[in-house]
C-alpha cells in the first residue's frame, strides 16, 4: 500500500486528488495539509512513502517545507504538483531534489503512475517542461559566471541568498541567521536588485547555479 500525504492550500484540490486516489486500491491517503508548517509536521507524524505538494502555500511553500524535510533525513518522496508553469518555479523544485513535478493540468492517469513511478524509487517530470528543462540546461551560465555575480553582494546579502536557496523562509532565515524579519526582507530586495533577479524563485535557482550551496 502507498500511503500518501496531500498538501495543498485548497480544500477543493485537496477533496479532488483524495477522491482520485483513494478510489485505488494500492493507495491510501493518510493526512492532508494547508499550509507550509503543517506540511511537514504531517510528513514527520505520518512518515508517507509519497508527498503531493503544491509549490505556493502560506508559510513559505511546498519547496520550503521539501527543503526542510530533507534536512531531516525524511524519507517521504516529494512529487510536486502546481499550477505554475513558470521556467523559475521547474528550476526551483529541481534544484530542492523533489522526486517529481506535475502540473495540475496533468490527466489523471498520469498522476496515478507518478505516484506509483515515485513510490517505487523513481521520478517524473511533467512532459510539457521537460524541452524547455533540456534546453535551459544547456544555456545554463558557467558557475564561474555566476560567482562573478556573487561579488556583487555584501557578506550578510550572500549569507541570506544562501538560505533562501536552501529554501528557507524569511522567518527561518532570520533564525537561521540572528537577525529581523524585516532585516532579512531587506536583503534579500538588495540581493534581487544587484543580482537583476524578478523573485524568490529566481534567487534560489541563482544560489544553486552559482555554487553557493556547495553539494548540498
């Protein structure tokens, strides 16, 4: 039996994908949640084989709290599943490691193999991004390019980009770091502007592209 944990910040989707799967028989959805913090309290309580994690909820989003279960050592599989076909978003998930990216315009079948596909030790990407994945990675900027860029930013920006790739929130980066909220959301705004970044998406694709994560 696949058990699996829905989290989403709609009742409505939530409702939909229970139906879905739970009219399978080798499935069982055994918690939902509705924002970031209850996402991964429900993950660590429930210890699911499979997450199906929508990328823009409150408290920081779906890749905020894969990032933080990681960081744990969960063995939950994250297979995300978002509305947002947006270039920055597909490179963010990918670089947090997810298991999986669908959209939610995927047929149904389509996600009931993922989750299966996941289950079992592999992964899925949605085929309407997997050209412009191929693509992007081939124009990718050299990481030398990018620690050129790096310069740019003060120590205490760098330090802030660097857990915000990690998928921190500002709440947490600001623990992270010692510092204010607001004194964080101030960087960061800094860091997008020198870096000529549009959002927090961006940015955590940057700090990965750059190397400023390292290995992790």
């Amino acid at each position: 039996m696949i058990r699996v944990v829905l989290c989403d910040d709609e009742a409505l989707v939530r409702a939909g994908l229970r139906m879905l799967l739970d009219g399978e028989t080798d499935v069982d959805v055994v918690g939902e949640a509705d924002d970031t913090a209850s996402a991964v309290r429900a993950v660590r309580a429930l210890d699911p084989d499979v997450v199906l994690m929508d990328v823009r909820m409150p408290g920081g989003g779906g890749l905020a709290a894969a990032a933080e279960l990681a960081a744990a050592g969960s063995t939950a599989r994250v297979l995300v599943l978002t509305t947002f076909d947006d270039d920055a978003v597909v490179d963010a998930a990918l670089r947090a490691r997810v298991a999986g990216f669908l959209l939610k315009t995927s047929p149904p079948e389509q996600l009931l193999d993922a989750v299966r596909r996941i289950a079992a030790g592999g992964g899925q990407l949605d085929p309407a991004v997997v050209p412009r994945v191929i693509a992007r990675y081939a124009e990718a900027p050299a990481p030398s390019a990018r620690a050129e860029e790096l310069s740019r930013l003060t120590p205490r920006e760098t330090d802030v980009l660097r857990e915000v790739g990690r998928g921190l929130s500002n709440a947490e980066v600001a623990a992270a770091l010692h510092l204010g909220e607001t004194t964080v959301k101030t960087h960061l705004g800094r860091v997008l502007d020198k870096l000529g970044l549009r959002d927090r998406a961006r940015a955590i694709v940057f700090a990965h592209e750059s190397g400023l994560l390292g290995d992790r």
